[in-house]
C-alpha cells in the first residue's frame, strides 16, 4: 500500500468533517482511506496538463433569479423539524462568544 | 535607543448590499422581525433545497468593482467554504474564492502627506450567517437565521495602509462610493459594513512584512483607531520582548480595549474550497459592463462642482452636504421643490448637524422628507411662523417627520397677523414698562429689545419680532 | 378486473384502465396495499407506507379523473418515491438515522410533477443510506431482497424502488442515479430504469450526495411506461440553477418499434475482464437482435473506463463531504444526547447519525479537498472527467447510442458486498462513466442468468438524445418479446 494514513491524518480529518471514530473504527478507515487514495492514484497514469477541470458539464451560465420577496413568514415551518427550540430559534449548546 | 515601527494594514471590508431579497432565496432581507421569520428552506439549509443568484446582487458587486477601478472577472464561479458553526446553516458558506467577481482595483485617499492609493486585492460576492444569540437563563445559545443568505460583498485591500487615519480615511471613501451608488447604507454600527483588520509592523525600513493578525468585531470608526492603536501597540510589545506575533485571529474588546485570541482546537481553518456544483458559472458581456457603467451615478466629486456651479452656497457647506449620499439627495430634493438652496444648506448644516451630533446619529439616520423640510422653508419665508418657532417644529419634525403646516395649524404656533390685537399686546407693554420707554426714548437703542422681548412673551412667541420691533418703535416715536 | 389481473398491468395500462372506468385509482391502489401486505415482509421495499393517505388521495384522484380535471396517463396510478426525494408532510430518511424524524415542509420538484399528473403515492422506498451504495444493503432500516430471488440484493442505491416495481408493491417508482443508482437496480431486479442527460429532471427536493453527478430517474416495468414517466418529471425548474430548458421532451413519440439505420457503438472496453459470461452473452444477443431488426453495429475503443471508477469516487465522495455538513443536530433530524458543548455534539451526532459507508466517503471526500491535496486528488479528478466527456462525444460523433452490459455481474447474494467494498465499487464500472459526462442512460431487461436472476442491457445515449435510446430500448423490448 502506497498511501499510508497517519492517526494524525485520521485525526485531523475528524475535526474537518466532525467525526468521531473509536479505536476499531481508526483503524477501518485508516485501511480503507490508504486503499482508496492508491486507487486513486491510478489517474496520476494520465497526463492532464493543458486539460481544464470540468466542474460543470454543460456550458449553462448566468442562471438568476429577479430580486423580488417571494417567501412570507415561514418561520413555523422553518422550526417544525428542530430537535430543539426557544423563542421560535434553534437551541444549540453555548458557543464561545 | 528605541526602534521605531511601521505599522503595515490591510482591511477585509463586508458590505450588506441593499437588495430586497436574499442572495441566494426569495426571502426579504429587512431588518427586525421576530426571529427565523425571514427565513425559507433554502437559506436555513434544508436537506434538498439549491440555490438560485439574485440578478441584483451581481450587478452590485460590478459596480462597486468598476467605480474602485476594478478588472472584472469575465468568467466567475461561486465556491462553498466549508466549516462548522450554528450561524451557518448549511456548515459551508457559499462565496468566492478561486475566480472572485473583481479584482486589482483601488482607491484614493487623502492624507497629510497627499493624495495615496489603496490597492483593492479583490471584491467577491458570499453570503451572510444567522444571529447567536447567548441564552443567560439557560445558558445555550439560540439561532435565528434571519441575516442568513443576506447578500455580503467583501472588499480585500492590500496592505497599503500605514496608519489608523489611512484606514479611516480608506473605509470613508468606500462608504461614500458605495453610498452614492446605492448598492448599501453601510452603517458600521448596525452591521451594514463590517470591517476586519489585517496588521502587522515591522521596524522602519525593513522590506519583509511582519507576521499578521486578523482583528474582528469592531463596530464604529473609533473602535477600529483603538484596536488599531491597541494592536500596534501589543505586537510592538512581543516583538520588543523577543516574543513572536502568532497569526491569529483576535476578536477586538472596545468597552475593555483590548482583545483576545480566537482560538479552538476544534478549529482547523482548513476551509476546503471548492466549486459549488449547484450554481451556475456567471459570465459578463461586454454590452452588460457597458450597461452598468452607463447607470454609475454622479459621484462626489463631480457632484461637488456642479453644487459650486448650481448653487450659490459655500464650500464647506457642499463639502459636508455631499459627505452624505443621503444628505445629498435630501438637499437636491428639497431644492426641487422650489425652496432656496441656500436656505436648505441653512437647515442641514444648522440645525440638522446639531441635533444629528446631540442624538448621536449619522447622516444616513435622517428621516424627514425634503416635501417637509421644503413646507417648513415656506412657512418661516412667508412669515407664517418666526424663526424660533420654526426651530422648535424643526426638532419635532426630525424626529418624527410630520407635515409641518398641519403640526403648526394643530399647536396655534403660527404667527399671528392680526394689527389689531398686536397693536392692543404693545400698548399693553409699553404701559406697564415705563422705565424702558423712558430709557428708549433718552437714546438707549437696547432698550427696545427689552420691549420685543416682553411683547413676544405676552404673544406666546406667535409673533413676528421684526413686525413687532417696527410696531414699537413707530408707537414711541 | 380482478385484483391479480391488476397487478399485472403496467402504469400506462393501469392509467388507461382507470380512464376507461375499467377500474378505478382506490382499486388499484387497495391491490397495491393488498400486494404490500402479503409481500413486505419479505421484501422490505419501503421505509414509509403510507397506508391510510394513499386511499383518501387515490379517492380524491379518482374524483378528479372522473370529473375530468386529470385526463394524464398516469393519473391514478400508485406510484413509490425513494427516499431521498422529499415529500412534504412525509417521513424523508434517507434510510439514514440522522434522518430518522425528518419531514419536509416542501417536496422535490419531480414528485409534485407526479402528483399533479394525478399519480398516488404509495410510500417512500428504502436506498442505500444517503444513495452511497450499490446493494441497499448500508440503510439503516435494514436490507431489501431482490424479489427475483430473495437471498440476493435488489442492487443500490434505489434498490427499494426496483424491488418494489419488480414486487407489484407499486406500478412504477423514482429512484437517482448517480453512478448507477437507478440503472443498476433495475438490472438486478429486471425491471426498466433511466438516468436522464443532467438538468432534465429538476434536483429540487432531492437530498444531494454528489450533486454534479445526481439525477432523478424513472424505475418502471416497461420502456413505454418509462417515457410517460420521465415525460412528467422532466421540466424547467427555476429553484435548481442546473435545469436546463428543453423542448423535447415529448418522450413518448419516440416509442417507436424501428432502429432502421441506427448506428450502435459497442465498447470492447465494456465486455473486458470481469465480466460474467453469462451477462456478456446475453447482452451480446440482445445486440445481435438489435442488428437483426436494422440497427448497424460496430465495435470500438471507449477508452478511459478505468479511469472512470476514481475519478467519480473522488467527485462524489468530496461533494458528499460537503452537502452532509448540515446534517449537524441543529436544524432537523437525529441530536446525540449528553454532548458537551458544540463540538460534541456535533462529533456525537454525526458518529451515531451516520453509517460506516457515509462515514468512509464523508472522510475521504474531507481528505482530498483539504489543504494540500486539493489539485492532486479534486482537481485532478476534474481534469480526467473532461478527458471522458470528450472520449463520449467523439464516440457520439459516429454512434447514435453505445450498448453494453449494466453490471459486469448480476445480483450478489445478501452479506458478500460490503465485506470488500472496494470490489462494490469496481461493480459500478459500466454504469459511472455516464454519470461523469451527463449522459442519459437506460437500463432494460436482456434475460436471466442460469439461476434466473435478470440480467440488464444498457443504452447510452449522447446528451439530449433520450429519445435515441426510448426508441432502441423500446424496440428491443417489443422485438425480444416476440422472439
């Protein structure tokens, strides 16, 4: 296996997408993260200089909407699925400031 | 010896356009409301829910770019900046960051040493966060997300500023760019325009810039001079200590001046840009910027020498007037309406200015209608209502802008034209004021202001003091 | 028309039945729920029935056909929607525990287009969770049996939506595709599915996973049944920037029993090293009587198909990273319980919300799009799309359509995918590349295997050409049938 993935690696990539593994789970995802990136690595086979990255298939641009107020008071429905609320907000735990 | 330092500023200025709807959603962006009610799926980030660009929001952002002398990106993408916080529904916030509307722009300011340009890094369109609001009863914090998906335009400047007065100076030509072009009121202390400070110092001289901060928080023109002050003054203290600056950032404190890092290890500041693939590319014609540079208002300076060409009122009347998009427009308005341009400036620079400083309010605050101020005009040149009468209207007008004429009808404050009755009032005073009369009549011009002053009081101020210096003084003769 | 005759019919059958007051929305409907009953616990095709709703509107529909206010040819009929399509007032999961007490306030573009040409919804079908999977085996509500064969999968994402078609618990289903998600399952359980060319159906409403890749699709039982359906669905939607306009989308005038003419391109790169005998053969021969009924077919070089596989796990799985962000405890679904602080909650939520396979892709989406990797692994990625992209329209420069295999494989038993997913991913092969570039494809029954599990031959046409590949696909349906 090429690609050798760190706990460090595992760890920050935790904290990027707010995950927490157990010890097993560290483990699992450090085989199948290094498995996937040598797979990966298969495109580096490619020459791709002097190709633009496509993120969009289509060429479709300028897609706008006109500056008009189109939504009235929706803030029952916006609530209805919050697993917590006060004062017709989203309760979260504390924040720092 | 003590070494000297130079202080080296840049400023990532955040500006709420003024559109009437969300960036992204047909949610109105007004302020107030009670909380979320401004609020849809999509910017409250609802599984399923895509956003569409409102037309206006880009039409902003160019002309801000073309009047601070900006390239304008031809080909643009919007790209999601990923990080986890309640105020972001959708933990990414989406704005630019590979292809950014405008870039390599700039603007001039003046200073002591002349006039200096600010370099413009780039402009790029994003969308603003929700409110946090820190439950004490509780002790959790509540979101509303009715701020979430406002439209934000945030100007990068170089690193071109020296000083906090360069700073000043730099955020007061955008306001007043971005004021005359209506695309934001730009009030710091509401949140209309945010601006976030880059410093760094280095000993005079030195070519490498020093490590940079990220200062935050700092809601008002005075803020920004003493977090710049305090900021200066801390790095200068590290590096005088050998101590390193850590690029960070802090968050500026201004009840205790000073301020604190805003650190967590849960924080990895590794964003992770990328396109977004639910918005389309935007792509500006030529015809389009030709458009929007045929719709750029008059800005201050050549609004400056027509004032000087137009109107017959001082300099530094016009400079204050124009200082003020909001002032500008309420002047030219009221001119329109057939009042005296020099009378207007008279009010604005007057008693406007006056009660704008004692109520601690800016320009842009001024509610009254130029139809108002224009009545209020006619009424005192008519001689309808005195001078002191008009001023005490005045007062209430500003702050509540009501139809002088049905105010001064209402009250009975206006003057009272009546020979008769005014003849009665000064026969009335001159008989109960011998010694005065006497003292007039033995060459004591002083005296007769005595008498004025004693007429009007018996008239309740509803008299016109010129007319009542003539009635007195034709009676004594 | 009694209950088993019913269920024979396909949706445009049952539309026009219903029409011609044969039989009637609530009907069908009860032969539906009839069917549910004596069939879901074996299959598990749905996460939510919608048991008492689905008669009153099917009443209410029938009240309208007769009223003649809904004259389309699926009024009437029961239709399942997948679980990732929100449906307003209805329990959307993703067959996610994170979404375990989700229900939206609004439904995706595509189902109201449903509803208002009159069909009933039945329920929400069960999917692999948040559509990462190719078994439907990773939901968190538990597996769904291929109904050709119970101890097989029915394929993924949509497998619940193919099962349930193949299973009479509905007439027809939405699945999404976005790497074979609609096809492949349609090939597993023998039943009609189509991934239109990108922006035909609106992604509004649709809970995205790899958003330049998602696509919302008809899962059916016949070729004619799939174009009535994607004729409703597809439409111009201005919530969804990637919509795009389209005139043509009168697909059924293409259900025309003649390939006259048309050239078909069969990629040697798609019949290479393993694939089942079985499928290649059976694939060949529907080509073969494709040629026997006009068609002119050659073989060429594709190129780049290995490619396709990498490149797409890296655009879905860094897409996917982002667009399940918010799902954070906040707003909607699952919360952890004893969290302290932000953080927490947030890692508590998101550890016990989510599955392993999210998790995984969730985690390598979050590593090639951090800093420092970004060009090497998304970029790059990007790049080698557009040498796809390009591959497929010079193909499409000599062919009217391609034709290969769905799957290099049919149905796996139940437990053997997940153990190894890097070898479920490898499965997906023949279906990525079409995602990739946009391209519409279609999935349609081609024979069994030797132990009677469906095998699907796959149409790929140039984008826009639906119609191209409704007209093979229908053509080989009809012809195959007579043979």
């Amino acid at each position: 296996m090429a690609n050798i993935i760190s706990d460090e690696t595992i760890e920050y990539v935790g904290i990027l997408a707010k995950l927490e593994l157990s010890g097993e789970e560290k483990e699992a995802a450090k085989k199948s993260m290094g498995e996937m990136l040598d797979y990966i690595d298969k495109l580096n086979e490619l020459d791709t200089s002097g190709v633009e990255p496509m993120s969009h298939v289509f060429p479709v641009q300028n897609v706008f909407r006109e500056d008009e107020v189109t939504n009235g008071d929706e803030s029952g429905r916006t609530l209805q699925n919050a697993p917590s609320e006060k004062d017709n907000m989203f309760v979260v735990p504390k924040t720092f400031d | 010896m003590a070494k000297e330092y130079e202080t080296v500023i840049g400023l990532e200025v955040h500006v709420e356009l003024a559109t009437r709807t969300k960036i992204f959603c047909g949610c109105s962006t007004a302020f107030g409301g009670r909380p979320n009610s401004h609020t849809c799926p999509v910017c409250t980030g609802m599984p399923g829910t895509l956003p569409v660009l409102n037309r206006k929001v880009l039409e902003y952002a160019v002309s801000v770019g073309l009047a601070t002398n900006c390239d304008i990106t031809r080909y643009c993408k919007f790209d999601r900046k990923n990080y986890f916080y309640p105020d972001n529904p959708q933990n990414y916030q989406i704005s630019q960051l590979y292809l950014p509307i405008c870039r390599n722009g700039y603007v001039e300011i003046e200073t002591a040493e002349g006039t200096k340009k600010v370099g413009i890094h780039e402009i790029h369109m994003e969308e603003d966060a929700g409110k946090l609001i820190h439950d004490e009863w509780e002790d959790c914090t509540l979101v509303d997300y009715n701020r979430s998906g406002v439209p934000l335009i945030e100007i990068v400047s170089e690193s071109d500023m020296r000083s906090a007065e360069e700073v000043i100076a730099y955020l007061e030509k955008l306001r007043l760019i971005i004021q005359y072009l209506g695309a934001s009121d730009c009030k710091l202390q509401e949140g209309s325009m945010r601006a976030d400070v880059n410093l760094s110092v280095r000993e005079a001289g030195a070519e490498q810039f020093g490590t940079r901060t990220e200062m935050k928080n700092l809601n008002s023109f005075r803020a920004i001079a003493r977090a710049i002050e305090g900021e200066r003054a801390r790095q200068i203290d590290l590096l005088e200590e050998g101590k390193a600056v850590v690029q960070e950032t802090r968050r500026w404190d201004d009840t205790k001046e000073t301020s604190y890092a805003m650190r967590s290890k849960e924080d990895a500041q590794d964003y992770r840009y990328f396109p977004d693939p639910d918005l389309t590319p935007v792509s500006i014609s030529d015809e389009y910027l030709e458009e929007l540079k045929g719709r750029q208002p008059e800005f201050r300076t050549e609004k400056m020498a027509r004032y000087k060409a137009e109107y017959d009122i001082p300099d530094y009347d016009i400079e204050i007037i124009t200082g003020s998009k909001h002032m500008a427009d309420l002047f030219e308005a009221t001119v329109a309406r057939g009042s005296q341009p020099k009378r207007v400036s008279n009010w604005l620079m007057g008693e406007t200015l006056r009660l704008l400083k004692e109520k601690e309010l800016d320009p842009e605050d001024i509610r009254f209608s130029p139809g108002n101020l224009a009545k209020l005009i006619a009424m005192t040149e008519s001689k309808a209502i005195n001078s002191t009468v008009a001023k005490e209207v005045f007062e209430v007008m500003f702050m509540e802008d009501m139809d002088p004429e049905q105010y001064v009808e209402e009250k009975g404050l206006k003057t009272v034209t009546d020979e008769g009755a005014l003849r009665k009032t000064v026969e009335e005073v001159i008989a109960a004021n011998p010694q005065s009369v006497e003292d007039y009549r033995n060459g004591k011009e002083k005296a007769i202001g005595f008498l004025v002053g004693q007429t009007m009081k018996a008239m309740r101020g509803k008299a016109d003091p010129a007319g009542v210096n003539r009635m007195l003084k034709e009676m004594l003769k | 028309m009694d209950k088993k005759q019913l269920l024979s019919l396909s949706a445009t059958a049952l539309g026009a039945a219903i029409k011609a007051g044969e039989t009637t929305a609530v009907e069908a409907m009860e032969a539906v729920l009839e069917q549910i009953e004596a069939r879901e616990s074996t299959y598990h095709c749905y996460v939510t029935i919608e048991r008492e709703s689905a008669l009153a509107k099917a009443a209410a529909v029938q009240g309208k056909i007769e009223a003649g206010e809904l004259t389309g040819p699926l009024a009437g009929v029961p239709v399942a929607i997948k679980d990732n399509l929100c449906t307003e007032g209805v329990l959307t999961t993703c067959s996610s525990k994170i979404l375990e007490n989700f229900i939206p306030t609004f439904s995706s573009q595509a189902f109201l287009n449903l509803e208002k040409a009159g069909a009933v919804l039945v329920g929400k079908t069960n999917m692999d969770e948040f559509a990462m999977g190719s078994t439907t085996e990773t939901s968190y509500y538990g597996v769904t049996r291929n109904p050709r064969n119970p101890e097989h999968v029915p394929g993924g994402s949509s497998g619940g939506s193919a099962a349930a078609v193949a299973a009479g618990e509905c007439f027809f289903a939405l699945g999404s595709d976005t790497g074979g998600s609609i096809r492949q399952p349609a090939s597993y359980c023998g039943v009609v599915g189509m991934k239109p060319t990108y922006g035909t159906v609106s992604r509004y409403g649709l809970i995205a996973y790899g958003s330049s890749l998602d696509q919302i699709g008809p899962l059916t039982r016949t070729v004619e049944d799939c174009a009535a359906v994607l004729e409703v669905i597809a439409s111009h939607d201005p919530k969804d920037s990637t919509s795009i306009k389209r005139e043509d989308t009168d697909f059924t005038a293409a259900l025309v029993k003649d390939v006259t003419g048309m050239r078909i391109g069969i990629p040697r790169d798609y019949f290479g090293e393993g694939l089942d005998p079985e499928v290649k053969e059976a694939v060949l021969r529907a080509a073969e009587l494709l040629k026997e009924n006009g068609a002119i077919l050659e073989e060429f070089d594709l190129s780049l198909v290995e490619y396709a596989i990498p490149a797409y796990y890296t655009i879905a799985a860094a897409e996917a990273s982002s667009n399940l962000e918010r799902f954070d405890g906040i707003k909607y679904g699952y919360r952890a319980e004893h969290a302290e602080g932000l953080h927490q909650m947030y890692k508590k939520t998101r550890s016990q919300g989510f599955g392993p396979e999210v998790k995984r892709r969730i985690m390598l989406g979050s590593f090639v799009l951090s800093s420092g990797y970004y060009d090497a692994y998304y970029l790059k990625a990007l790049r080698v799309k557009a040498m796809i992209k390009k591959a497929f329209d010079q193909a499409f420069e000599r062919y009217d359509c391609i034709l290969g295999p769905v799957a290099p494989t049919t149905a796996p038993k139940l437990g053997e995918s997940l153990v190894d997913p890097m070898k479920m991913y490898l499965g997906d092969i023949d279906t990525i590349s079409v995602n990739l570039a946009g391209l519409p494809g279609i999935s349609v029954p081609c024979g069994t295997d030797s132990r009677g599990l469906p095998i699907g031959l796959q149409l790929i046409g140039d984008c826009f050409q639906e119609k191209k590949l409704i007209r093979a696909a229908y053509t080989y349906e009809q012809v195959s049938q007579d043979a």
